[in-house]
C-alpha cells in the first residue's frame, strides 16, 4: 500500500489558515503511522506547490524550509514525469474537462506506480476509476 501526497493536501498541512489545516494535520499523523505505507510526491506536485505558495506572497524563507523538508524526508519519495508519463498525462488531460495537467501526471503516476491512495481535497479525483482519495 502506498499514497501519495497531492498539492491540496500540502498546502493546508502548511497553511494555518486553511479550511482543512486541522484535517491535514489529522491525517499526517495517520500517514505517519504507516497507515498507508510508503508515501509519494511527483516534481509536478513539488513544483505546484512552490508555485502556489510564492505566488500567495508566503515568505521565500518558509517556502526554502518547506520544500527542503519535503525533498529530505526518507518518508517521501520524489517520483519523476517522463516523457511517457507526460504523454499519458496529455491524454488524459484531453479525455477530462476536470483535472489540472499536473492532477492528470499525478494520475498518469499513481497507475504507473500501482498508487491507489491520495491525499487530497480535491474532489476532482474522485472520478478516477482505482484511485482513492484519502481526506
């Protein structure tokens, strides 16, 4: 078993004033748990996420201390998009009015990784036939 960390759930994990800050937080603790086994993030999620939080004008020093803590984490496993995975995101990004590019990579990941479980506010995945989104 295994799941991965989608840019929704970072976000509120690292945003106080999140409507789902205290559901993230919950949730974290069950991750860490090994409730879901090991734990995942794409340099799509990474890049959405310091993307996100540089243009909310959130201080470069926590943006630096966040990122640094994701990619350093022996929990985390940093999966990388290929250039197959890019064209199967692509496609998919085509067949669906309803998910981001990077939400299709994640998707394209997860298939490819054997990945049922994600960690997400975003409904949007719930569409996804063998993906189960953890919130």
């Amino acid at each position: 078993m295994s799941i991965i960390l989608d840019t929704s759930f970072l976000i509120a994990l690292n945003d106080s004033g999140d409507f789902n800050h205290k559901r993230a937080q919950s949730l974290k603790t069950i991750i860490r748990q090994d409730e879901f086994g090991k734990c995942y993030i794409s340099d799509y999620i990474f890049d959405e996420l310091v993307t996100f939080l540089r243009a909310k004008s959130v201080n470069s020093e926590k943006i630096k201390l966040i990122g640094d803590a994701l990619l350093s984490d022996g929990r985390i496993e940093l999966l990388k998009v290929d250039s197959d995975v890019f064209l199967q995101s692509w496609e998919l990004f085509k067949k669906t009015g309803n998910l981001s590019f990077t939400d299709c990579a994640t998707v394209a990941l997860a298939k490819g990784f054997g990945i049922r479980n994600i960690a997400s506010y975003d409904s949007d995945f719930d569409r996804i036939a063998g993906i189960k989104r953890i919130n």
